[in-house]
C-alpha cells in the first residue's frame, strides 16, 4: 500500500482538482479541522455537486475524501486560526510548485487573499501565507539550514530538486547513480 504520494501523484491530484468534473476552484470553505496531529480536514462546498472534504496530511497526503476520521471535541488553536482566517473564503487557484511534493491553494476571503502551502515530503508541514507570501501561521514552526518556518518569516521553498519535466534523459539518469533514496525521494 502506498504510504507517500510522488511528484508525479501531485501533478495528477492538482491537475484533477483544478480542471474537469472534479475541480475545486470556486469551492466555498467551511470548517477545518485537525482530527491527527498531522493531518488537517478542510470542509468545502462545491457548486453543482455539494459538500466534500479535503484531506491533508502533512509529509504524506492530498486528497478528497467522504470518508472522515472523528473530530476532537476542543479544536486545536491551527484549525482554528485558519477558520478565523479562510473560513467562508474561495478556493481561486490551486498548483504545484516546480514539479515538486508542494501544493498550493489560493483564497479569497473578504477581498483578502492567502495561500495555504502543503509539504507532502517529510516531515512536511502545512502554512498559511498572506497576500506577500509572509507566514501568517504554519502548522509546526520548525528551522531547517537556510529555511524558517515561522510566522512573520517570508516563506522559501525547500531547495529544488531535478524535474523529470524539464530534465534530460542523462540529467536522470545522474541522479539516479549519485543516490541511494528511493525514487519517491
């Protein structure tokens, strides 16, 4: 059973929530919740099609899903600050950044946009970010060399990794005889 989801996996997920019968854009936000300590649930209502649920678990997944875990009785204060921030907003955009494990959500609330990011490569994390690309609030607030997750900070990509997209078939197979990670990695 597949435990991750690859870069292509999020290429197909985005392009399935952005296009076609299973799109998202213009999805009205309603509550969200953290029903794990990294996985968080976003309740949406689709035009035409009704309520759904997007799941995120950080590190790992994406995905739409009718089938939902139980909610904690007392929210958690992530949840919560997205509530007060994205509830009720729209869903304009949603992509992935340069071919990676990255899926960002664009949204409009009140004439305020924000972006939530989700890291789907370990240890992954979920953040809010306002209009400049600034943290508004992440999910864990961690420090890694060179990059700081922490709200006030402007938030930076993880260093790129070769995309198979624009690469050369010898540019590959480099990468493959220099690691010894699995191909998700």
């Amino acid at each position: 059973m597949k435990k991750e989801m690859t870069s292509a996996d999020v290429a197909a997920l985005v392009l399935e929530l952005s296009t076609g019968e299973n799109s998202i854009i213009d999805a009205k936000i309603g509550k969200i919740y953290q029903p794990a300590p990294e996985e968080l649930r976003i309740n949406i209502f689709v035009y035409d099609k009704g309520r759904d649920n997007l799941i995120i678990e950080a590190g790992k997944r994406a995905h739409l899903s009718e089938h939902i875990r139980p909610s904690p009785k007392i929210p958690q204060g992530f949840p919560m600050l997205l509530r007060k921030h994205i509830m009720g907003g729209r869903i304009t955009y949603i992509k992935q950044y340069d071919f990676d494990r990255i899926i960002e959500i664009g949204l409009v609330r009140g004439g305020i946009d924000t972006i939530l990011v989700a890291e789907l490569f370990s240890p992954g994390n979920i953040v809010l970010l306002d209009a400049e690309r600034k943290i508004i609030l992440p999910m864990k607030p961690v420090t890694f060399k060179g990059r700081r997750i922490r709200s006030g900070e402007v938030y930076q990509y993880p260093e790129a990794q070769i995309s198979p997209v624009d690469a050369q078939g010898q540019d590959i197979r480099e990468a493959f005889a220099q690691s010894d990670s699995d191909v998700v990695r």
